[in-house]
C-alpha cells in the first residue's frame, strides 16, 4: 500500500526543514494519489523543476517509492512556471512544491531517475 500523497509531502518538508533548508507547499492537490512537482531554487538563483518519472522507471521490489525526473532548469523561472501552469490545465490535482534546500543537494532529498 502506497503511501497518501498528503503524508509524503508532509514528510519531504521535514526533511527539508532539518537539512537547514526552506520548503513551502505551492499548490495543494489530491489527497490520496496527487502527482507531484517539485520546484527547487538555489541561492545562486537557479530553478530546477522535477516531476514525476513515467512508469517505467519503477521497480517492481520497490513498487512503494516515489521517483522524480528533471524537467528543466536554469536561471528563468518564467518558463518553468509556464509549464507548471501547462501540468496544472491537464491535470488539476497535482501538487506543487518549492524547495530551497540549502547545502543539501537536491537528489538526498527526492528519489531522482536519469533516462
């Protein structure tokens, strides 16, 4: 059984929190099974943007985890933000989270997948 989306966010800021990091929920979306999107910004000003991985990348032993895939980053938050608008139009209960979190990279925080 997976655990709730709302329990897994909840989860991801105290980790942020205690990493010495800064974390808000931007957009709060289904309870039980909401996609997640994961926005992190360095102090330098950069965005990255992680969303969910697609199926494939799971793993029938741990079919439990939740895994990220980047997509996109850079120093221009207006493009992310417009695709984040893009995800939210196609599915509304997604849920939107901001990062920042501080010496700790980002990949110790979430589960990321490379292609």
């Amino acid at each position: 059984m997976r655990v709730t989306t709302d329990l897994w966010v909840s989860a991801m800021l105290r980790r942020v929190f205690a990493a010495g990091g800064f974390a808000a929920v931007v957009k709060r979306g289904a309870t039980e099974a909401g996609a997640v999107f994961v926005l992190a910004r360095s102090r330098l000003g950069e965005v990255t943007l992680f969303g969910p991985a697609p199926q494939t990348s799971y793993d029938s032993a741990r079919p439990d985890d939740r895994f990220f895939t980047l997509l996109g980053s850079g120093d221009d938050a207006a493009v992310l933000d417009a695709r984040l608008e893009r995800e939210k139009k196609f599915d509304p209960d997604i849920w939107v989270v901001e990062i920042e979190a501080g010496a700790v990279p980002v990949e110790e925080l979430l589960s990321v997948k490379t292609p």
